[in-house]
C-alpha cells in the first residue's frame, strides 16, 4: 500500500464516526423520546470528541506528511488539502470545548422543541446563550489573520471559499431588487388559494412519489415525519423528513421536493468517495443550490405545476383553485409570511438576509443574545410590515440556531444565486426539459444535476464546479431575471 492508501484507510474510520453522529442526531429528531436527551449528549459528545481526536492526532499529520510526498495530481493534492483543513482546525479547536458545544447544542434542540411548542422563549434563552458563547470561543480559535470579523471564522464551516464581505455585497445588491419586486406584486390583485381537507394518507402517498420522481432511492432512504424538514446522511444511508397540514397540502409537497434536492445530491455522490473526505457535497451554497432548483424552477415551474395540478385533483378532489393557470399561481402566492420555510421566492431571501444579520450580530457581540427576540420583531416589521404575532412565528421558528448553525443562512440565498445559473444551463443542454416537466418527467433534470453536479462530491471546489456547469463566473442575474419574469408575469 502507498501512504495516500494508508492515509484514505484512516480517513475513512473519521468519516464512517461523522456518518454514525448524523444518524444519532437524526433519530433525536424523529423517533427519541424527549426524556432522553440528556445520554443522547453524551452520546454525541463523545463522538464528536473521538472525531476531534483522530483529526487532531499526530498520525494523521504524519500520514499527510508522506502522502504529500508522493501524490502529485491535483485531485489528490486537494483530497490532501481538506484532510489537512480538518486537522488544522482540530489542533487549535480544544478537545472539550468540541465536547462542550455538542452536548449544549442536543440540550438548547430539546429546549427549542419545547420553547417553540409553548411559545415560551425564556425555556429557550439560556441554552441560547451558551451555544453562542461556546460558537464564539470556536470561532477565536479558528480565526485567520486574513478573517476581519469573527463571523467569517464560521461561515467557513458552510461555505470554504467564502467571505462576509462577499456576501455583505451581495445582500446590498439583492435586497433593494427584491423590494421593489415585491412592492409591485403585492400591489396586484390576490393569487387563489387552496382549500378543502387534505388527508394525510393521501398527502403521504403523493410525498412519496414525488421523491421517487425527482430521484430519491428509497432503497438507500426513508421518509419520517419531523418539525423542521431536514436531509441527513450520506452515499447509501440519506434520509429526508417533511411535515403535513391537512389544511395545506404545498407544506409537505414543497418541503419534501426540496429536501430531496439535498438528498439527491448525496446519493449520487460517486461511490468511489464514499467515506472519504470527496463523499459529500462541496458546500451549503451548493447543496441549497440543488434544493432550491428542485423546489422552485422545476417544482413551481408552470410545466411542472400544471401535471401536478391534475395528480392533485386526482388525489384530494376539489382543491379550491380550477384550472391549471389557477394553481401555478396559487403555487407561486406571493404572501408576507412569518415562515421562511413556507415562504415565495421574493420574500424567502428577505427572510435569508435577516437572520445573516442577526446571527453576524450575535456572534460579533452587537447584539445580546437575550435581545434577539425584540431584534426578530423590529426588523421582521421593518422588512415586511407585519408585527410577529407570536414566537414561534418569529425567531423560534428556524431549528439552526439552537443546533449551532451559525455561519449557515447565508447559504441558502448563495444556492438562489447559483440554481439561477444552473436552470439557465440545463435548459440550454436540455431542449425537451420543458416538454418533460409537463409530463411530470424530471429525468432529463436529474441526469443534468447528477453529471454536473453530484457526482463530483467534495472533489471539485464550489465556484469552479458552478462556472464548470454554467459556462461563466456565477452571476446573480439569472436569478433577478428569473425572479423578474416569473412575478411580474402575475401583475
């Protein structure tokens, strides 16, 4: 065996320990009893800290050392260069506080839950507080010289090759864009709406097979119930949640579209990276790239929406809106909601570009933690001209925060920007892509992502991957423009 052999056959242990906390933290959302948390702490703590020791050992660094000696491709070099990222921060992250953020993130999850449920923020604050306070500590360990904010030391974590002034930019360029957008669509006459009663057996049913369509293996995944839908795993063992409103179908329907967006990408990660450092996707950017495609340009599309239409009336009978014109709009209701999850794709960034703020502002000491929730509510007023009427509409919504995802949000307006570009391109390399998602086919779009996308995993880096694909530097303007010619479309 060569050293990069040796060094992939350690790796391999690392990774096969993060896949083993995924599925912990998944069934904490799911199956565990809430009496349990407390050993599912410790649990995960003590993965994490065997994680944390294997990345920080002195092995490792001597296997990088004689791999480095011998590899000279370049796809080598960077499986080398990630390996080594993750060593790096394990050496100057200390071992306990690794520990110590893992078991205070399952704590403040459990207290979120129950803080959300009763609308009481006060069960959720102190646990708050600590995540922040150990996420700071984190982030000082791990800034650079070249890291102005301390922020920047996180977002990292979920976009390597990004910086907060890039996008600080990119908001400022954004946001006075889709305010006058949706000043001019809110001004036009009301979208229908669903309504009726969904079953939730037949909601279950029509879940089911829009993840097969859009190219979930069910075979190496399940579906479950959970409050906030996620995406957890890798390779052979991806697993999706969603959640259903019998008074709303499109909760479940679009929540699972998009998490299979997620999904999709891990599974077809190639299987010759399985659990080596290339056998994930390169970046959130990227990852909320192929969710948000899936959910908006081809799920809302009106190609896609008018089969659905029909599968839905099959399904649930009368659902209050009678033509397929009249359910692309009301799929695509522009609304000033509380949930950024349910939200349209005019307000969806401006939900984004909130919590960046506040979590930046959090993590750089300008805002008490214990402060957040007036924050929230002035900002949210500011933004979108409604009062929060309650917590759990406001900033007790979003599970990321009491999980420790900061650095994390601004992804999700990143993968906007780059499933503007990828859409372009797809309908450039697929001519019969229209004809297909009329039919309900979303084969032709799957192939695409999965040859141009998935397929690379870690292996290529975010913005070479997405300029690869779209045949230029990622833009923001085929988002503008797709935005544009959607909703201007409705007035």
């Amino acid at each position: 065996m060569t050293a990069f052999d040796d060094l992939r056959a350690y790796q391999r242990q690392t990774e096969t320990l993060k896949s083993i906390s995924g599925l912990l933290s998944w069934d904490m959302e799911t199956q565990m009893a809430t009496g349990s948390s407390d050993k599912r702490g410790e649990q995960l703590a003590v993965v994490s800290g065997l994680v944390h020791d294997r990345n920080a050992a002195p092995q490792l660094r001597d296997l990088l050392d004689a791999a480095r000696a011998e590899v000279v491709q370049a796809g080598d070099l960077r499986h080398l260069d990630l390996i080594q990222i993750e060593a790096d921060a394990a050496t100057r992250i200390p071992k306990d506080l690794a520990m110590e953020l893992s078991r205070a993130t399952v704590k403040a999850n459990q207290a979120w839950a129950e803080a959300r449920k009763t609308d009481t923020p006060s069960v959720f604050l102190p646990h708050l507080n600590t995540v922040v306070r150990l996420l700071r500590l984190r982030a000082e360990a791990l800034r650079r010289d070249d890291d102005p904010v301390l922020y920047d030391a996180l977002l990292r974590d979920y976009e390597p090759d990004a910086k907060s002034a890039m996008i600080d930019q990119m908001f400022a360029q954004l946001r006075p864009r889709l305010v006058d957008l949706r000043a001019a669509v809110m001004a036009a006459p009301a979208a229908p709406k669903l309504s009726g009663h969904f079953d939730k057996a037949a909601q279950v049913d029509l879940v089911n097979d829009l993840a097969t369509r859009f190219g979930y293996d069910m075979a190496r995944g399940r579906i479950d119930e959970a409050v906030h839908p996620f995406c957890e795993g890798s390779g052979s063992d991806v697993r999706v949640t969603t959640r259903y409103d019998e008074a709303d179908p499109l909760n479940a329907i679009y929540s699972i579209i998009h998490e299979v967006g997620h999904a999709a990408y891990e599974q077809n990660v190639s299987p010759d990276y399985d659990l080596t450092i290339f056998g994930h996707g390169c970046s959130m950017g990227v990852h909320e790239s192929q969710s948000r495609i899936c959910e908006n340009q081809i799920g809302r599309s009106r190609e896609f929406t008018g089969w659905l239409y029909g599968r839905m009336r099959d399904a649930f009978g009368d659902i209050g809106v009678h033509s397929e014109d009249e359910f692309f709009r009301a799929v695509n209701r522009l609304a000033t909601g509380y949930i950024r999850t349910e939200a349209d794709e005019v307000h969806y960034n401006l939900h984004v570009m909130l919590r960046y703020d506040l979590e930046k502002a959090m993590i750089e000491g300008d805002l008490a933690v214990d402060d957040i929730e007036t924050a929230w509510n002035d900002r949210f007023f500011a933004d979108f001209g409604v009062a929060v009427d309650r917590p759990s509409n406001g900033f007790l919504q979003d599970i990321h925060w009491c999980e420790g995802l900061i650095g994390y949000f601004p992804t999700y307006t990143l993968g906007n920007v780059y499933a503007g570009c990828l859409f372009d391109a797809m309908k450039r390399d697929v001519p019969s892509l229209s004809s297909d998602l009329s039919h309900g086919d979303i084969s032709g779009a799957s192939t695409w992502l999965r040859e141009n996308i998935h397929v690379h995993g870690s292996a290529v880096p975010s913005v070479d991957l997405i300029t690869k694909a779209y045949g230029a530097a990622p833009s923001d303007a085929p988002l503008l423009g797709y935005l544009e010619d959607k909703f201007r479309g409705f007035i």
